[in-house]
C-alpha cells in the first residue's frame, strides 16, 4: 500500500495480472476484502486451473449438462449470446484454439495448419445448451471448451464498483491488469487520468490520457501478447473463423462505457469489425465510445461525450469521428 495526496493504493497479483486499487481512505481491510471478492472470482471463472465452475462444464464435454451457480451461469449466457451475433469476432468456444496457440503462455511456435483446422471444429457456440432452470450448461462435442478469459475480468471489475458502492465510497478505481473501472471523480478534478499505452513501447510510453468521471476503460491491444516467427507478429486475439490472429489496420481498441463488462465485449466486436464498420456501428451506440489506434499511426475517436483524450505522443495523429 502506499499513499501519494491523499490517495490511497492496494496492490495484489491476482488473475495472472497486476490489480490496483486506489481509495481516498486508508482502509486495507477494505482493499483486503476487495482483493478476496476478486479471488472468489478468478477461482470459480478460470480456465488456467484444473478446477474451477468453468472446468467442470469442460471436463464433462460430451458427456453430461453440468449445473453452476448463478452468477456463472448469467455470464455464460451473456457470453454465448454475444458469440452468436452476426459476424461476431467474440466467441467463447475458442478453448481449443488459444490453448494449442499458447500465446502469451511460452507459445511461440505457429501450429500445423491441419491441427487448427481440426480444432475450429469444436468452436461452434451453436453446439452449447443452455438450461435456465436447472442452471446447467452442456458442451456436445467431446474437446470442446469455453473460455470466459475475454470477458471474465469486465465483469469482476463491476462487482467490485458494486461491492464499493455498496460500503458507501464515491470515489475510487480499480485496475484490473488493463480493465479500469471508475466510481466518481478525485477531489478537484474532472475525472481520473488513464494512460493508453503506446504498442510495443516501453512499459512507461503512452501514446495519450483518457480523463474519465465514473466511467470503464478497457484496453485491448495486439502488443499484449505476442511472438514473433520469420518476421510476423503472431498475437492472441485469435479469429475462430480462419483459426489465426486476427489480421487488420489495428493496433488496440479502448472502449468507454459505464459497465467493464461492455468494454470487454465491445473491445472485441470492434476488433472483429476494424475501424469504418465500427464508426459506423458506434453512432447507433451512444453509451458505447472507442478509441482505435492503427498501424498508419492514427489515434480514431469515434466521439468524446463520456471522456476526454490528451495526445502525448505526437507519431501518431489524433482524428475524430466528424460524423458522430
């Protein structure tokens, strides 16, 4: 914990990521029981463990419908819903595929094409069965697996603003290792400040801020994680379709919006759609704002309602969605 104006931040590694707290009262019982909320939540969500709720239905692919509580039922439902949409980049089927890719996780070799093929065969959300009344989710073929991973920290960082909320604090953030969630604004200002990383900078660059006021900010980006094989970048947003990285004129997506939970999905969306079907997809969506930064060192805002942006790094140039 360390403390710098008034400012009060907890740290923790949990999920695989640096998580950062920071409250406006020295309260470490609080961040403590923030920090369990978390971990309550990695354990029954994840897919890097052996066991967990999420496992369970992949262990019991082609066999049998496994019942899970509640909450990873409602989210599995958002996921398989989201996943179904037409041409939807999201797809939480894609367990096979990130796990035979590796990438972030020693993977740094490009698999045999009739390897991928034969995996993509068991990433087709249509094959999940959902039981609303028993609670159960089913996978029907046998090797199929889901994967909250692209989502699951979305939704955690809103049960934390809720569980905040809830012990009555106005002002706070939570960074969960690039999901930023914002309750208020810090004394005397117009919103917290969170920096955009520039791709493949140091870990210090940062192309540009993004002030917001109660707002989410989640950043999705090639430069994450990623391997390079005979002079191409090979990165883990992974394209269930063609079974490789996605391929187009970006670099990362960030999205603001009030719910984590929609930046994770629209992050991926928008990735799946590059940047002019997004423009056009976003000005149908007004609680959904983006900031897209391309390969020709562009910095796109499709609009500026809920946050405001500062260029700090003057190789790439800020343009604004006129039309918005």
């Amino acid at each position: 914990m360390s403390a710098d104006e008034g400012v009060y931040a907890y740290s923790a590694v949990l999920m695989g990521s640096p998580i950062l707290l920071k409250l406006f009262d020295d309260n470490a019982s609080l961040a403590a029981q923030v920090f369990r909320l978390i971990r309550h939540y990695e354990n029954i969500l994840t897919v890097n463990r052996a066991q967990s709720e999420v496992m369970a239905v992949n262990h019991a692919a082609g066999k049998e419908a496994i019942s899970v509580s509640r909450e990873v039922f409602e989210l599995i439902q958002c996921a398989h819903q989201v996943s179904l949409l037409p041409e939807s980049l999201f797809n939480f089927t894609i367990g096979p595929l990130v796990k035979r890719w590796k990438i972030g996780f020693q993977g740094n070799s490009v698999p045999p094409r009739s390897e991928l093929e034969q995996r993509m065969t068991l990433t087709d959300p249509r094959q999940v069965e959902l039981d609303p009344d028993r609670l159960s989710v089913f996978l029907r073929q046998p090797g199929m697996e889901i994967d909250l991973g692209a989502i699951a920290k979305g939704y955690i960082a809103d049960r934390v603003r809720s569980f905040l909320r809830q012990q009555g604090v106005e002002r706070a953030l939570i960074n969960l290792g690039g999901n930023v969630q914002t309750l208020g604004a810090p004394p005397q200002t117009r919103g917290w400040s969170v920096g955009l990383k520039t791709p493949f900078g140091n870990a210090e660059e940062l192309t540009g801020v993004i002030e917001v006021a109660g707002k989410s900010v989640v950043t999705s980006g090639i430069y994450e994680r990623y391997f390079e094989r005979d002079g191409r970048c090979y990165h883990h947003i992974l394209d269930a379709r063609s079974g490789y990285p996605l391929d187009n004129e970006l670099l990362s997506v960030t999205v603001i919006s009030d719910r984590s939970l929609d930046g994770d999905i629209y992050t991926t969306l928008l990735y799946g759609l590059g940047v002019e079907k997004s423009l056009l997809a976003l000005r149908d969506t007004p609680h959904i704002e983006a900031i897209f930064l391309t390969r020709d060192h562009e910095v796109i805002c499709s609009s500026s309602r809920q946050f405001r942006f500062r260029l700090h790094d003057h190789r790439y140039r800020l343009v604004t969605d006129s039309t918005a």
